[in-house]
C-alpha cells in the first residue's frame, strides 16, 4: 500500500483580543484578498474575543466599504459576529475595524 502526500491545513482558534494587520501592498493591489483574510481572522477568533483588523488608508474609510462588505459575507456564510465596528485611524494613515465574535 503506497503512502499518499496530504496537505492539511490547521486552523487555530485565538482564545484572546488580537489584530491582524492588513497594511501591506500586496493588498492594495489584491483587494479580495484582503476581504477573505479579514474573514478567516474572523473564523480563527474564538466566540467572547475580538479581532482588530488594520487595513491600508488608501482602502478609504471602513464605514463605507468594507464593514458593510464583512457583515455581507458573515450572512451569507452564516459566521456569528456580536459587533463590528470603526474604531479610529491609525498613526500611519490606516484605519482600524474591531470585530467581536
């Protein structure tokens, strides 16, 4: 019997308030890119915690784009959120968007 390669991806859970930093180019130029990474940072946070999720100035605000984008997604693929809100602009220009699970 021949052994088989398997890729197995693991996903850990974060048991505590963290943030995940999108301001990075390669999410300029890969905008979707950035929406599923700020879902999965979502899926990987546990239930009672919150993720801060930073993203890149030129995005513009997050009130008018990406937090009606996230709440659309967390519906459609049924992800439970308590709250999901603006929290402020970074020093660097970016802006930062807190989500509670």
């Amino acid at each position: 019997m021949g052994c088989m390669n398997m890729i197995q991806e693991i996903q850990v859970t974060k048991t505590n308030d963290w943030s995940m930093n999108l301001e990075d180019t390669y999410y300029e130029e890969n905008p979707a890119e950035l929406l599923q990474s700020a879902v999965e940072a979502v899926q990987t946070t546990a239930p009672g915690y919150y993720v801060n999720l930073v993203t890149p100035g030129s995005f513009g605000m997050p009130e008018e784009s990406l937090i009606p984008k996230l709440i659309h997604r967390f519906q459609e693929e049924n992800i439970p959120v308590k709250d999901i809100h603006y929290i402020s602009e970074c020093g660097c220009g970016g802006h930062v968007t807190r989500v509670y699970r």
